[in-house]
C-alpha cells in the first residue's frame, strides 16, 4: 500500500508565502502562543503520528473492519492503542479552551493536523473528528453547567460525540424528524427515537459516547421550526463528573459499508434515554448548523485528503512501474522500457491529481483564516462579530464540501487509473483509497444538496448575488494588479474574464427563475462546480505569483519548488479550467429538458 508521507513543504509554503499565517496568527486573540517555532514542532510531531501510527492502520483496519456483537462494536486491531497516543498527545483539545483542558491554538491549526489524519488514515480520523463538532455545538449552545461536565472530558478526549439527525424515514429533510423528547420534573427530558447512519456511534475507544440529538417537544410545531437540540450520554455522568450507569442508548447495528470499513456507523435507539436541552426550545436546528458547518469544512478536507493520498501512491508506482517507450522518444534508454511518468497521458492523470490535493489544501487554509475569525467570536463572546464571518464563509462551505469532495474521489480513481489492472487489487492500497473518498459527497448534505445551498440560499436569498460580487472583486483586483506582469498576464486576463462571467450567469439564473422556479434546481450542479473551479483557479493563479516572486527575489524553498508551482498552475489553467465553460452552458438553460419527460415514461418494459 502507499506509504503516507506529510506534505509539510506545501504546508509551510501556504501557511508562511501564501496567506502569511503568522501575521494571521498575531491578530487573534487566541494566537499569541501560534508562533512559527511552535506551529512547526506542532505540525512535525502531528506528521510523525501520521506516518508512524495511523497511516500503518489504514489497510489493516480496512481488511478486519469493525466487529458487533450484542450492541457493542469493537474496533480493529492496532485502532484502541493508537486512539490513546492520539489522547496523551493532547490532540483533541489543541483548538479549543484551557478552561476545559484544551491547549487554546487557533481552530485552523487543529484543521491542519486532521488534514494529515484524514490522509493517513480517514475511518480512524471520524471518531475523534465528529467530536469536534460536538464540541463546538456544546461550547456555543449548552449552559455553563452542562459545558462544565461535558466539555472537559471532550477536549481531552476521553469521551467522544456524535451527531444525531438522520432517521429511518428522513435524510435531509429534517422537517420529518420524529424522534421525542419528553420534559421531565428536574429540568431533564426522556428522548425516544431511531437515529441511523450515526458515524463513531458505538465502539470501545473511549468510556463515554456524548450523543448530540435532534428531537420534538410534546407541544413542537410541525417542520423544521418544531425541533429542539439535546445532550443524550451513552452513560449517565455522576455528580462528580465519573461515568454513572447506563443511559438506554442502545446501539442495535451497524451498517455494511463500500469504504471507511474501520469507522463503525452505528444505528442508534434512545429508549427513554436521559437527555439534556441545549439552545432554546424547538430552535434546535439552527443550533446544530454550528454543528454541520464544522462537519462540512471537515468534509471537505476529506477531499483534499483522498486526492493527496492517491497522488502519493500513483506518483510512486508511476515512477518505478516501466511500460513502452514515451512517443517523443526513449527516456531511459538504458532501461527495458520508460516509466510510466514519461508518457504525457499519465503525466495528465498525476497533474490533476496534484492541482485538485495542492489547489484544494489552499481553498481550505484560506477558509481555515475566516473560521479562526468566527471561531474567536465564540470565545470573546461576541455575537455581532461570529455572525460577520460566519457568513463571510458560509459562502465557501458549500463550494469546498460539494466541489473539493466531487475533486477528492475524481483523483482517488485516476489514482486507481495510473496502476492499471494493479490499482484494482486490495494489497496494493488504492482502491481502498476510492472506496473510502466516495461517502465524502454523500453525508453532511450530498453535492446536489450543497449545490441548492449555494444557489438557492447563499446566493439569490440570502444576499441576491452580493456574494458572488464580492468574491469576484478579490479576483478582479488579483487581475488587475498583476496585468502589466508578464510572467502572471495570462493567469490574470483569464481570471478577469471568468470574474466577469460568473457574475452574468448570477444574474441570468437570478432573472430566469422568476419564471421559472425549477431553474434554481436544474442550474445548482452546474452553478457550484463553475464557482469551484474558478475559485480553485483563482488560488493557483495566487500560488503562482507567490512563487514566482520568490524566485525572483528568493525564499524558504528551492527554486524547484516555486517553478514546480508555476508549472502546476499553467497545468490547471490549461486543462482543468475549462471544464467551467461546459458548466456556464448547462446552467442557463431551462429546466424543460430535464422535467418534459413523463415518469412513465423513463423505461418501457
């Protein structure tokens, strides 16, 4: 299987030349301890936990996946020892509050160490990843008793969370929720229902599970407006803080799945389990989007952490693996025949994986810098100021969870491509790596339903285009800047002129769906993945420039590195970019051909 190796090369350069991190760091409230020396021995050791412990688990925990018997899951072999080096790390609370036991860096420090965990090793990265959005729903929602009992043991991790929506009858809409939540005389309530799909639900890493669950008050309104947030332990919590007895949350199965085989999908019966309110009655909803939008940005780096992963394996078997001779001529004379990397139609499979892993990592460092600004809101307590940049990235959570996800399982079968018939083959690691990128597009919200979010809420209702238009203006200025440079013109016309049409199309969608309201719908796919594919442009353009004003008056790398990068970006201009053209059109045609035919009339029998 591919051995895992951390880019940290392509981390410093994003962090240090691109988006200037420290100085990102020292404007934080909570980033005064972030310094470079300290984020680097931080990132070198959370790399040689990858590389050592989790990434060897990988196949391994793939091949045995998990066990059940009479409602308990247990974990594959190697999974336990290893969660406990990942607890006496310290890993789990490095973003969040000393208070509670966390070490208080910045959340996007925390984003990057589980970029590396998710690239190592992605099922053993969902039990300790879902508890970061319990945690973050906890910390910003739950009275200061209940973040007292909960919270530390979450951030040191010896508990984890859950998050709990999904039911046998409903997926996204959550308007059908039915599971109940019955008041009781202390302040506490009963919670009865049947959560499915619940991702790190039951296993054996940790003494507590802390169950985030949506459910209806007695008196709820029906839909979405009708559904309230809870707290519901797997083990009822002494006074004390100890783990009690237990709570009837019953894991009853869990699920057979394509991939991320070591990650135990449990479903989940509350059987008038002891539960908690967080948030205000029947505003339960808006309470967990805290929640989903952690997981969706979370989502999102499994992209960027499939398309590393599968680059990492297919760039190595490309080099060794001999086949032919490249058509402009022998290569390895010497050699029997020329690697696999010398023929140009591989050299495309391998540079698409490389745009969408290098490209995607800078997409998500810089939402990573919004979300520390969002995130500081919560710890200062200040509600003007969370609100302000949660909206600025609520703009790119849908564009980095639907595009980079959709990118992530593309270069994870180009991966598979580049090995031939070998990819097919389980030892060899990378089928695995498909397998596993493939749920990325489906959970928190598939593509289709990112796509609607982007379109249909983000841009034309909630802000009627101002979205867009603001996004644009960074890249028109980019292009503006950058003109007169001969080394960047054509990065730049090519940025402008896509600025400009994505503002068009904004407004022909904008305009045709006044008469015609399934356009919102029929153009939403087409509509996110052109904003993604821009939007990835603009930052390969950005890394372009950084590196090419390195080279000319130097920096931390060598010039290898920065020529690399340019080479990389005119790659993905060339090739990749122009897929959005194919977008630009679909998206402004009307929905007729998509809803002309009958259903009776899609198959004939």
């Amino acid at each position: 299987m591919p051995a895992y190796k951390a880019p940290l090369r392509d981390m410093r350069f994003l962090m240090n030349e691109v988006f200037d991190y420290p100085a990102h760091y020292a404007g934080l409230s909570n980033g005064k301890d972030a310094d470079p020396d300290t984020c680097e021995a931080i990132l070198g050791e959370a790399a040689k936990f990858c590389e050592e412990v989790l990434a060897p688990l990988n196949l391994s925990g793939d091949l045995e996946g998990c066990h059940f018997e009479n409602g308990k899951v247990t974990t594959p072999k190697g999974f336990k020892e290893a969660y406990e080096q990942f607890v006496q790390g310290g890993w789990q609370g490095l973003s969040h509050p000393t208070e509670y036991g966390g070490q208080g860096m910045p959340m996007s420090l925390g984003l990057l160490k589980s970029e590396m965990m998710g690239t190592a090793n992605w099922s053993f990265t969902m039990y300790p990843g879902l508890s970061l959005g319990a945690m973050n729903t906890v910390m910003q929602h739950a009275s200061e008793e209940l973040k007292a009992i909960y919270m530390p043991p979450l951030t040191e991790g010896r508990w984890t969370g859950t998050m709990c929506l999904t039911e046998p009858q409903c997926g996204t809409d959550l308007g059908q929720v039915k599971t109940k939540a019955e008041p009781q005389a202390d302040g506490s309530y009963k919670i009865t229902g049947t959560k499915i799909f619940i991702s790190a639900g039951e296993h054996d890493l940790t003494e507590n599970i802390v169950h985030i669950v949506l459910a209806r008050l007695p008196d709820a309104p029906p839909g979405t407006k009708g559904i309230s947030l809870f707290i519901v332990p797997k083990m009822n919590v002494n006074a004390d803080g100890s783990v009690g007895e237990h709570n009837s949350v019953v894991c009853s199965a869990i699920e057979h799945k394509m991939g991320i085989r070591a990650s135990a999908t449990a479903v989940i019966n509350f059987e008038q389990s002891t539960g908690f309110m967080i948030a205000k009655p029947n505003k339960g909803l808006e309470a967990m989007f805290t929640f989903m939008n952690t997981a969706r940005i979370g989502t999102a780096v499994q992209g960027i952490a499939h398309a590393e992963a599968s680059f990492q394996g297919a760039l190595a078997y490309a080099k060794d693996r001999r086949s032919m001779r490249a058509l402009r001529g022998k290569q390895e004379p010497d050699k029997v025949a020329d690697a696999l990397i010398h023929h140009a139609d591989v050299r495309r499979m391998l540079l698409t994986q490389k745009c969408f892993a290098e490209g995607g990592r800078a997409m998500i460092y810089f939402a990573a810098q919004l979300a520390d600004h969002m995130t500081n809101g919560i710890i200062e307590n200040d509600q003007a100021k969370y609100e302000e940049w949660d909206d600025k990235l609520g703009f790119f959570t849908p564009i980095l969870k639907g595009f980079l996800t959709e990118m992530g399982l593309e270069a994870a079968n180009q991966g598979i491509q580049v090995f031939g018939g070998h990819g097919y083959i389980k030892e060899h690691g990378m089928e695995q790596i498909a397998r596993d990128a493939r749920i990325s597009t489906l959970y928190e919200g598939t593509t289709g339903i990112q796509a609607l979010d982007l379109l249909g809420r983000k841009v034309l209702l909630q802000t009627r285009g101002k979205a867009v238009r603001e996004f644009t203006g960074h890249i028109a200025k980019f292009a503006v800047d950058n003109l007169r440079d001969a080394r960047l013109r054509n990065f730049a016309t090519t940025l402008a002129k896509y600025a400009a049409e994505w503002n068009v199309l904004t407004m022909r969608v904008m305009l045709m769906a006044r008469k015609d309201r399934e356009v919102v719908s029929s153009a939403s796919h087409h509509f996110l993945m052109y904003s993604g594919y821009v939007t990835m442009g603009y930052f390969w353009a950005l890394q372009a420039a950084v590196a090419s004003e390195k080279l000319a008056k130097g920096g931390s790398e060598e010039p290898a590195f920065y020529k690399a990068k340019i080479a990389t970006a005119k790659f993905y201009f060339d090739h990749i970019l122009p897929r959005a053209k194919g977008h630009a059109h679909s998206m402004t045609k009307p929905s007729k051909s998509m809803l002309r035919l009958p259903v009776e009339s899609f198959v004939f029998e």
